[in-house]
C-alpha cells in the first residue's frame, strides 16, 4: 500500500464532551453544548501507508477527506537522536530528543500550519482570522507565502512581533500589531475582528486541524524511536500540540502499532505557570489565583498567563495518561543547554531546554524510574 493509493475518506467532527456529530463545516467549539470538538476517523478502516512525508503516511488519521488536497510546506522528516550520554548520565534506559527545529520556520508548528491550510482549502476557507505569540502565526504566515489563495487577518501583541519572521512583505497577511495587549486580550479582539466580518476565526488551541497536526511529530518519532516511548515531554502554553499527541497515542493503541500508551508531561516555565499552579492542587479548572497577568520569561512561545480554555481538557488528558505538568526555572534551563551541548554536541532554545529540563528534575526527584524510555518534542 503506497500513499497514493490512498482514497477519499469519510471522517466526522464529534464533540468531546457530549458526543454530538457537528454540522459540515469549519466547527471548533460544539454547536450543542460548547465543548471542544475532535476529529474521529474509522479507526477499523484506517492505513498507515508507506510514505516518508508524515501527512501522505498518517493521511487516513488526518481530517481532510481527499489526498488532493494536502499542502506540503516542506515539514516534517525530522530527525530524532538518541542522547546516549544524557541518558546514562540520568539513568535512564532511552532518551530521544524529536529535533522539530529542523522544520521550515524552526518549529513544530510548521505541521500544524500544513494541516490547517489543507483542510480549510478542502472547505473552501480562504480568508480567517488568528492571534498568535509568534511560532503559529510564522508557520502559518510561512504556508500562505507559498500556497495562493489565503488571507490570514493577524493579530498580536506588540510584545510578540519581533518573533514575526514571515509576515513582512506577505500579500496574504492583514497584520495587526497590538500595543500594551496580553495574548488573551489579542485573542478576544481577534475572535470579535472574526463574528464581525463574518470571517472563520482560526481558534488556536480549539481548531481540531491543529491539534491533528501536531500529533504527526509525535507519530513520526514512534517509527524512529525502536524502543517504546514510556513518557512524552513537550513545553507547553495551551497544550494543544500534548493534546494532539494524547490522542494520536490512543489512535495509534488502538490501530496496534504501540503496545501501550505513553504517559503525558507538559513542561512550563515557573515566572509562567498557570497549568503546573492548577495541577498541583488537583485543580481541573484554572481559579483566578493560578492566572499569571503578566507573563514573563526566555521561552517567549509558551507565555500564556491564562489557559482557562484549554485547561480542563489537558487537565484530563494527562491525569487519563498517568502523566504529570512540572515547572522548571530559568537556572534550571540554563544549565541544560550547557549540559546538552557538551554531552550531546546539540544547542537548543529556550521552549526545548525547559522540556529537557524537566526530564532531569524528575529523574533527580524519583519520578522516572532507570526502565523509562523518553521522548522530547525539542521545539521552541
């Protein structure tokens, strides 16, 4: 079976809360009860196909319905390296750093982007509105540079714009640069600029093509990694990229190509916490007393001081998996980057140090046993 044999599929947009099937169209949040809505695919039915491109190989756990619309961005096929030394150093029985900086904009975003653009061209969505601190808004920017035919409307604080490498002379890109805005605040003008104009409103963390996306970094490194992975590390904002990953594990479980289901860590920095505050006190709710109003720190991708909307569902996904939500500090991802780069002879950034961080605070605190075998989304 080869990836261009590949058909039309049928697939339906179901809520996670409820249950209901949602009508046809771009859906994010359930016309029934307001819950977040997944993609569900005829797991009896689906192949994995022999293609080295992620989306032509995973297409079928993908929600595009016809292969002819995939857009290639040039993401994915990246590599995954054993960190031999990290690991006998922390006693660990396998450590794989999944190197998602190798995409086109330097993030694991770039396969979220590809996924987004692809479905909303099987749509007929041309023109939508996002908000963003920087690495989706790059990718996507990125994908309409090179795909005719979409108009991204983008939103975001002046904070968050230097990190904008790819809007800068993009005819596809209405760019709106917010002064004195929290990402919360851009996200409610974003989703407002949407209703208004009668435009798709992108939906971050609540676009299910998202989160579909992201879980093929995941998928891949489990073709490259020849152990199975016992827990899987990213750092975190909204989570959407450990969600999708949560649920592409439980797909793959079920199509029996993992033998059990990894356990789900995600990772923040402790000057922004919101999830490791909530976690912590059992919470499945972020309270007001976990909001970070002005979120600071080097790992600019993951400051997001309020993950009300997303939280709960992570929440459940984690505590589902056996997993956990740590916090390192910026010692803490200081030294790892030294630590990386001379054992492994890898530099890495700031979004990458704190999930690697946290492998070895959890080694030094007992919470990984020497038989765990771990895989880190190494993006920033």
């Amino acid at each position: 079976m080869t990836a261009s044999s590949a058909q039309k599929k049928a697939f339906v947009f179901r809520c996670h809360r409820c249950g209901e099937i949602q009508p046809p169209g771009f859906v994010t949040l359930c016309h029934f009860c307001g819950g977040m809505v997944e993609a569900r695919y005829d797991l009896a039915t689906a192949k994995i196909y022999e293609a080295a491109r992620a989306m032509e190989r995973f297409f079928d756990l993908l929600p595009i319905s016809d292969p002819v619309h995939l857009i290639d961005l040039g993401e994915g096929q990246t590599p995954c390296l054993a960190a031999k030394n990290l690991a006998r150093d922390w006693g660990l029985r396998g450590l794989y750093l999944k190197m998602e900086s190798a995409n086109p904009t330097g993030t694991t975003k770039d396969r979220m982007a590809a996924v987004v653009l692809s479905m909303f061209r099987e749509m007929g969505v041309t023109e939508f509105v996002s908000c963003s601190t920087g690495n989706s808004s790059n990718a996507l920017a990125y994908g309409i540079s090179l795909v005719e035919g979409f108009m991204m409307r983008l939103f975001m604080g002046e904070e968050f714009a230097p990190r904008l490498r790819f809007a800068a002379n993009n005819a596809g890109i209405d760019l709106r640069v917010l002064r004195d805005t929290s990402f919360t605040e851009a996200f409610n003008l974003a989703r407002s600029e949407a209703r208004q104009a009668g435009l798709a409103f992108e939906a971050g963390f609540f676009n299910p093509a998202r989160r579909e996306g992201l879980k093929l970094a995941y998928f891949e490194a489990v073709d490259q990694v020849p152990e199975n992975v016992t827990h899987y590390f990213q750092a975190v904002s909204s989570a959407m990229g450990l969600q999708g990953s949560w649920k592409g594990a439980q797909e793959l479980h079920a199509l029996r190509r993992i033998p059990f289901l990894p356990k789900m860590v995600g990772v923040q920095q402790q000057s922004c916490n919101p999830m490791v505050r909530a976690w912590r006190e059992s919470s499945a709710i972020i309270l007001p007393h976990h909001i970070i109003p002005n979120p600071q720190g080097p790992a600019k991708a993951i400051l997001r001081g309020d993950p009300s909307g997303s939280y709960p569902y992570v929440y459940e996904a984690v505590k589902e998996s056996g997993g956990t939500l740590e916090d390192v500090t910026e010692e803490e991802m200081l030294k790892l980057q030294g630590e990386l780069e001379a054992r492994e002879s890898i530099r890495c950034g700031w979004c990458s140090a704190a999930a690697l961080a946290a492998v070895r605070k959890m080694v030094l605190g007992g919470a990984l046993d020497p038989d765990s075998v771990v895989l880190v989304n190494m993006t920033d």
